[in-house]
C-alpha cells in the first residue's frame, strides 16, 4: 500500500482526523497515482512498440544464451521493445493454455510439435512467411513439413528439431569385443547382457516406461519398429485392431527389457526424463536413448565419460528403424498488434548467418528442419553428429503413419502409451489386456477431438 | 407545483423518522458500512462465486483451450464414472488420504506427548520437528524424489552399501507395492508436525488439577492418557483431522513431483488427474468434472465431522 495511504490510516485511527478528511485525501493519492502511472504508460509508448517473446530454455544453456541476445540485437535494430519470458519443459503448455484462454497469449513464442496442432484456434495462419522460408532454404523435410502445416495452411514456422540417438559406452564396448547394436532384438539385449555389470549397479540398458517424454518416444518408436503404430494410415486407432500382433510383440520387447532380460536397473520404472541422463553420466549404464542435451552436458562439465561415449543411430526392429523427430517451431499468434514484427523476428532469428551460430552452440541439439541445413559441413565436424543426423532425416511424425492430427497428439500428451508399458509391468495386466485398454483410451481421444 | 409548507414539514418529519429507524436496524454508520463493505462483496462475488459457478458450468461442456465450450449436459460426469483411469484415481485418493491422515494422527500424539514430557532442550526439538511444516514442500517433494531414486538414492545406498539389508536396490516409485506407500510416507512426513503442534497446544490447556486429580485416584500414565488427555484433544482432533483430510485429498505436489501418478497409474489421485486432464489432454471441462466429482463426498465429510463437534460440545 501507498505509504502516504498508510499514514492517513493511521491519523483515522488516531482519531487526529475525521472520516471525510480521510476519504477525501485518499481520494487525491489515489488519483494522482493513477494520474502518473498514465504518464509513465504513455512515456513507455514512446519508447517503440512493445513485443512479448517467449522462448523455450532447453537443457543446452549456450543454445539459450545466443537465441535470447539475437532477439535483443534485433530488437535494438528495430527499435523494439522486448519482454521476455522462458518456458520449460515442465511447464510449456500449462503457460500456453493459461495465456490462450485468459486471451493474453504472447505475440510470438518458441513451440514443440505439440503447438501447431493444439494451440490453432489461436495462432495466425503464417502460410507464406513458412512458404518463403522453406523455398529459400530447399523446402521442409518431410516430418516438418506434417506437423506446422494442416490442410495447406501453416500455423508455425518449423525452427529445428531436437537431434538424438542411443548413446552408447563405446569403452565397454571394445573391452568386450562387441559391435555396435543395430537392432533391438537381439543386439542391445546381447550387447546389454554381455557389458551389465548387476553387482556394480551397473546396467545394460537404461529406458523408462514411465510417463515421460523418454518413455513416450521409445514406447512409439518401438511400435513402429515392430511393423505397428497407434494409429493407421487413415488416422484412426490401431492399437489393438489392425496392428494388435504386431504392437504386442513391440509391447512384450519393451517389457522383456525389464522382466525377463533384466537389463534395466531398479527403479527404471519410476524414472522422469532427467533420470536416465543423471544414471549414464553417473557410470551406471551403458546404453541409453536420449537426446543431444546428454552429449552436450557431458561436453559442458568436461565429464570424463565424453570421450567414451558414442552416440548411434537409434536401433530398430524387424519392421525397421523408426524414430519420432518432432520439430520446435515459431508460433504467431492472432491476438498481437504486431504481425509485421513478428514476421521480421522470425525472418532475423531464422537467416542462415543466426541459426548457424546458433546451432553450433548446441551440440547437435539444433537439428536441421530444411533440406538445405541439413547438408551444412557443421554435421561432419563430429562424428557422434553423423548419427543424431541420421535419425533425423530418417524421422517421422506423431501419427504416422497417418496424418498428424490434435487426437494423435493428445495420445502422447495424456502419455497413453507409458500407461500401457506401465500397467503390464507395475500392474500385472497381460499385454494383450494392456494394449485394448490403451486402445479403448486413444478411440475415447479420437472420438472427442474429432468433435472438433 | 407548489408544495405547501405544511407538507413540507410534515415529510421531512416523516424522512427523519425513517432514518432514525434505519439507524437503529443497521447502526449509527450504516450508510459508511454499506460503502466499506460493497467493494468486499463484489470482490467475493467476481473471485470466488463467479469463478465457480463458471466453473460448474464448464464442467457441463466440452471446452478445448482457445474455443468456446459447447454445452453437453452430464456427459463428463457419466464418461468419468466409466473410466477406468479415474475410478483408480479416485480408489488412490482415497487411500492416500486415509493412509496419511490415520499415521499422521498417530505421529503428532506421539509427537506432543513427547514434547510434553520432561525432555532436554525441548524447544530445540520442537523447531526440529516443526521443520517438515515448514519447509516448501516443493523442496521436501524434490529431496525424496533423489532419496527414493534407485539408482543413485540414498536410501537404497544404505540399505545395499551401507548396511547390507538389501542384496539390491528397491525401485521405491517404480513398484506398485511401494510407489504408494513412498509418497503416502513423504506425506506423512510433511504433515505429522501440525498435528503434532496443534495438540501440543490442546495439552497445555488442559488444566493439571486434572491429572492430579487422576493420579490421586490411582489411575495409571495409559489410564490418564485415555481417560484425561484424549478426552481433552477431543475438538482439536477433530478439526485437525478435517483440516488434514481436506489438505491431504486436495495434495497435488508430492505425487506430480515423485511420480506423476505413475507407474502406469498406480498413484494417480484426484488433484494430478484434474491436472493432467487440463494442461495433458487440454479438456477443460473435463478437467473441472474431475475437480467436481468429489466435492460432495468431501462436503459430507466435512458435515459429518461437523455435526459430531456440535454433538460433543452439547454434552
């Protein structure tokens, strides 16, 4: 409270002056306050029109470091004003859904591949800002190209996408006379047993099933790599309809890793997506999937394991290797006054000189989205790039191999699919009995969010 | 039109009486009153009975976030009544409510008991014991999340290293036989201290004559404690326990910092599945049907609960 405010308060309760005075006197602070915060809102204007970003803080903090200060430089270029914001992983869409329906969204903000989907009722349809875009730059790969793009019309620009693999200890490796594995089933489980040391907590094989964004895209990959999939090539359910024998076979994979093989270490279970990181720069595991954040941590802290890890392509199945690769994109939305700005942030933040500083920042996290970047020499500077290239180009999209869609993404956002790898193995529920109750769950989405 | 004098007094006359008679019904100041208080009763009125009552009505659409809800009567309500998820959701809640409430109510007797006694830097020990309540339970959930961890948990370090109890680690919130009892244990943790603080306080005010009086008649430390102590703690108990039991339903941080209501949904209580639903699915009105669904169950605790002090207060 105003002090001058709190003073008259306390001359009332003193008696030292009257009721009327006190109202009356509060009257004309109150109005004079109002009075100079209009003076300072209008001085504020003066200063060029104000725009809100906000932006997404990964794990690569150097990544975030650069981005931020290109939005200042062009900022003071333009003559803007900048009023950031970060968003996490842990609390992304709960900062869009709040901002969307209070009907105060950012004017534009940094997107996962959730975005585009969820957030289109509110977002500007940027169709030929993407276009030109991706003209310039060789067109969008193909997995890109399906999430920012429905129905011809663009709701977000694709920016990169995260790159990845199985990290492996190759030092373990070599000691044992091993290959790299390149399937599942039987290579990570032999390469696993053979390198698994129990009795000195060490693992061979480090992957949740667990609600996270890690259980999630192996549970997804897998069925794809077994010859299934959620959904069909019309975009309706299939877990366990038209691909039952193929997911139940993926499924019994995923919870042989646990069960039977024992090549998971306790607790895996119950792991988030910092777990498995924390467990393999811990020395506790000798394979695990995982995006390039690992790899750069383990290069930030100089980490002795760096050098003794080799990060692959991720393995695959008997139907293939399949891998998710989900683009972060730029979304503008309809309710800023500044569509021309945004427009040109974009086009500053996405010129070929920015993001090059910026992707050689971020250890392979800034996967190419455009055909053109992909072939930029930055990838052949390490040879643990060549792989989390490789699983990007080869990538494919949530809802795959149909269109991608708001239920297909809601399947992963509700984590249906950690739930099913959960209930076998925590519950004891068959898989057979896991896959139709997961089934029944996606069908319930499809129905809802076919409504519109 | 002219007015006649005489009416003119005659009205004022009658307008003075009129106030006179407010002032006597509302009080000296009423018209200040009323002004004092308006700005309250709208500011109740727009942050806690329009929200909810919007809230009740959304609960009854189909809302998806940046479209306007569509109105589809109970169909929430009926849809959650067949899941699956949400009838273990609320099976969980349940049991993680009553499993900390009860061990809760057991540990803060024992914890005022001991206080109570002749005990060596009492007021030390009760700032320890206070520490729990205390802490932000953000901070407290993250310290368990690492303790439980089974890989590089301390827990699990000295059972298996330390004191070789275990031959290997539990995964303590991956086992369905543990992930409950984990964060019903960590709510336990944090909660025990008010109980325990609050009776301390409902003993000190129970007058000594009584005990005196108990043990002059031969009555043992467990007699006195049964027949004088509990007796005493009776109203602070029950309010504890509707307090806690309110508190504890409505717990949303231990379980989405430990679990999420994982693995496989083997924690998921009622204020994580709201959660989920909301910012997971994106279905508003679903989210608040589930937020809804146990508010008469609680307010009938609640009731009950309520009814019983009146009960024991008459007697």
């Amino acid at each position: 409270m105003d002090r001058r405010l709190t003073d008259l308060a306390d001359q009332l309760a003193a008696g030292l002056i009257a009721r009327r005075e006190f109202l009356r006197k509060a009257t004309v602070i109150t109005g004079g306050t109002a009075a100079g915060l209009g003076v300072l809102n209008t001085m504020a204007h003066a200063q060029g029109p104000k725009l809100r970003v906000w932006l997404f803080k990964s794990y690569v903090t150097a990544g975030n470091d650069i981005l931020a200060r290109q939005v200042e430089d062009w900022a003071k270029e333009r003559k803007v004003q900048i009023e950031f914001d970060w968003a996490t992983f842990g609390d992304r869409e709960q900062k869009f859904v709040a901002a969307i329906e209070a009907g105060n969204p950012p004017d534009i903000a940094e997107m996962n591949y959730q975005g585009p989907m969820r957030y289109r009722p509110a977002l500007r349809d940027v169709t030929k800002l993407a276009k030109d875009l991706a003209a310039a730059r060789g067109g969008l790969l193909p997995f890109a190209e399906r999430v920012v793009q429905t129905g011809g019309q663009y709701f977000g620009i694709a920016r990169l996408v995260f790159g990845g693999g199985l990290h492996v200890r190759k030092d373990l490796i070599a000691e044992k006379g091993l290959k790299m594995p390149k399937v599942y089933d039987p290579d990570v489980i032999e390469v696993a047993k053979k390198t698994q040391d129990p009795s000195k907590d060490l693992w061979g094989f480090g992957q949740t099933l667990n609600r996270s964004d890690d259980g999630n895209g192996f549970l997804q990959n897998i069925l794809w790599d077994w010859g299934g999939g959620t959904w069909d090539k019309e975009g309706k359910p299939a877990l366990a309809t038209t691909y039952l024998k193929e997911n139940t076979a993926a499924l019994q994979f995923a919870v042989d890793t646990i069960q039977k093989h024992k090549i998971q270490p306790p607790g895996v279970m119950g792991w988030t997506d910092v777990h498995n990181n924390e467990a393999f720069m811990a020395g506790k595991l000798v394979m695990t999937n995982n995006g390039a954040s690992l790899y750069y941590a383990m290069g930030a802290k100089k980490h002795p394991l760096f050098d003794k890890t080799q990060v692959i392509l991720t393995p695959g199945g008997p139907a293939g290797s399949f891998v998710a690769s989900n683009p972060y994109n730029w979304g503008l939305f309809k309710a800023s006054k500044h569509a021309e700005l945004c427009d040109d942030l974009v086009r500053w933040v996405e010129d070929e000189k920015h993001f090059e500083e910026y992707m050689k920042a971020c250890s392979g996290q800034a996967g190419p989205v455009y055909k053109s970047r992909a072939e930029h020499p930055y990838w052949k500077t390490d040879p643990n790039f060549q792989g989390m290239l490789q699983n990007i180009l080869r990538g494919v999209w949530i809802g795959y191999p149909g269109p991608s869609t708001p239920a297909a993404i809601e399947v992963q956002a509700q984590y249906i699919l950690c739930d099913m790898g959960g209930r076998v193995v925590t519950a004891g529920l068959s898989i057979d009995a896991a896959l139709k109750e997961a089934h029944k769950r996606v069908e319930d989405i499809y129905r809802i969010r076919s409504r519109g | 039109m002219s007015v006649p004098a005489a009416q003119v007094g005659t009205n004022a006359a009658l307008n003075g009486r009129a106030a006179v008679a407010l002032r006597r019904v509302l009080g000296p100041d009423y018209r200040m009153g009323y002004l004092f208080v308006t700005p309250i009763f709208f500011f109740v009125l727009s942050l806690i009975a329009y929200p909810f009552c919007y809230a009740i009505y959304l609960s009854f659409t189909h809302k998806l976030v940046g479209l306007p809800p569509v109105f589809v009567g109970f169909e929430n309500y009926i849809r959650l009544a067949w899941d699956g998820f949400f009838q273990r959701a609320v099976v969980n809640s349940f049991v993680f409510t009553f499993g900390s409430v009860g061990f809760k109510l057991v540990l803060g007797v024992v914890m005022a008991l001991v206080l109570t006694a002749p005990i060596r830097w009492r007021s030390f020990w009760t700032g320890v014991l206070l520490i729990p309540w205390v802490a932000p339970t953000v901070v407290s959930a993250l310290n368990f999340l690492w303790i439980f961890d089974g890989s590089l948990g301390v827990l699990n370090y000295l059972l298996v290293r330390v004191f070789h109890l275990l031959p290997q680690g539990v995964g303590w919130l991956s086992e369905p036989g543990t992930a409950m009892a984990s964060v019903v244990a960590v709510n336990i943790w944090r909660g025990f201290p008010f109980f325990g603080i609050s009776f301390l306080a409902g003993m000190k005010a129970i007058p000594a004559e009584l005990y005196e009086a108990a043990a002059v008649d031969g009555a043992s430390t467990l007699q006195r404690f049964r027949h004088v102590t509990l007796p005493g703690l009776r109203n602070i108990m029950i309010i504890v326990v509707l307090l806690s039991t309110i508190w504890t339903f409505n717990d949303f941080q231990i379980v989405y910092i430990l679990t999420k209501g994982g693995p496989g949904g083997t924690t998921m209580v009622m204020p994580v599945l709201t959660y989920e639903t909301a910012f997971g699915a994106q279905r508003l009105g679903e989210a608040i049907a589930v937020a809804l669904y146990l508010l008469p169950a609680l307010a009938v605790t609640i009731m009950v609960l309520a009814r019983y002090m009146r009960k024991g207060r008459k007697r």
